[in-house]
C-alpha cells in the first residue's frame, strides 16, 4: 500500500535519504519542510496519510509543538525520527502520544515497521472512535442505554447470545429481550441489518 508522507526533517542529506527510502517501499513523499513554522503550512495544504517528524528542527516550533497541533488540528498519525532518547524527551514525547519512534540512525526495517504500526494504530483507534457510543446515537440518532449499547458491541465483536450474556452477567433471554428493543429502535428485522446499520 502506497502511503502519502510529509517529512519534518531540518538536514537535507538526511531527509534526502528518508525520502529515496521511502519511494523505494512505495511510498511517497508529498512534502518536505526543515522548518517548524513552514511545516504548518505543509500540513494545512498537502493531504497526508503519515508525518514523520524530527524534534530539533529550524524555526520557533520544535517536533513536540508541531506534534501537539497535529494532534489538535490534523487527523494524521505522525512518528519522531529522532537522535535523541534520552529520558527527558522521551518524557516530553509521551504527553504527544506518538504513532512511533525511530532513533537515527535509522534504517529501512525501522522505518517499515514504525510505519506500518502506526498506521495500524491510527486505523484501530478510528475504528473505536466511530463506534463510541455518542458517536452512534449521532449517526443513528437514536439514544442508546449502556446495557443496549453493551449488547450492540458483543454483536460487533461477533460474540452468540450465551456469550453476550455471560460477559454481562445477563441471561440468555435478558440478551434476546434488549435485541428485541434495538431491532424497534433502528427499525431492522435481523442480526445482519443491525450491523449494517451499524457500520
């Protein structure tokens, strides 16, 4: 899969070779910023599916400032590159929350995996997002109570009424009572058409 990546990355022979790198995975570079300021507006115009940043960079921003507005502003995993992993960054790095991290000098598996588990991560958390519970009564507009919402999320995770049930301390029928509720609610006849609702 070919992967849109910004690079944040204030020494040219460095990002010069993450970015060979990177096209040789198959992947491509869509922007390229040795500056924090600039890498704002890198980020405001370019479509990115990753960012991979460096901390110590040209400009007023740092990594960690242009990391906590991703996180604010841009729906975009992003990963450090880095020389430094010391505690005291490190320590500033977790308030982030990073996709990854990859100390330098890297190398091609390094920048595979990071990759790859970040957008992974990326992926797992949007998938929970969208099946939070206010985000379903928004979508569905409906109003959900915890129990019918705990049901809903043991029919997503494929579990049988007997296991549903056992995981909420509920009885078989107690289970199939709360089904006969939702299938009223979102007005479905089956299983399968209140998944598909769902999705």
């Amino acid at each position: 899969m070919s992967v849109r990546i910004i690079i944040v990355e204030d020494e040219a022979l460095i990002a010069a070779e993450l970015k060979s790198t990177l096209q040789l995975m198959g992947h491509k570079v869509i922007g390229h910023s040795m500056n924090g300021d600039k890498a704002l507006d890198l980020f405001a115009r370019e479509d990115a599916d990753l960012i991979l940043l460096d901390i110590c960079i040209k400009g007023t921003l740092t990594g960690i400032d242009l990391a906590k507005v991703i996180r604010k502003k841009y729906h975009v995993p992003f990963v450090f590159l880095t020389s430094f992993s010391d505690k005291v960054t490190l320590d500033l790095v977790k308030d982030t929350m990073p996709y990854g991290y990859i100390v330098k000098p890297f190398n091609e598996n390094d920048l595979k995996v990071n990759i790859e588990l970040a957008l992974h991560k990326f992926s797992m958390e949007n998938e929970a997002l969208s099946f939070s519970k206010g985000s379903l009564e928004s979508k569905l507009h409906v109003s959900f109570t915890d129990k019918e919402y705990d049901i809903l999320l043991g029919f997503k995770d494929g579990l049988t009424y007997k296991e549903v049930g056992e995981k909420l301390f509920i009885s078989v029928n107690t289970v199939k009572t709360y089904q006969k509720r939702l299938f009223q609610l979102l007005k479905v006849s089956s299983k399968f058409e209140l998944l598909e609702k769902m999705r």
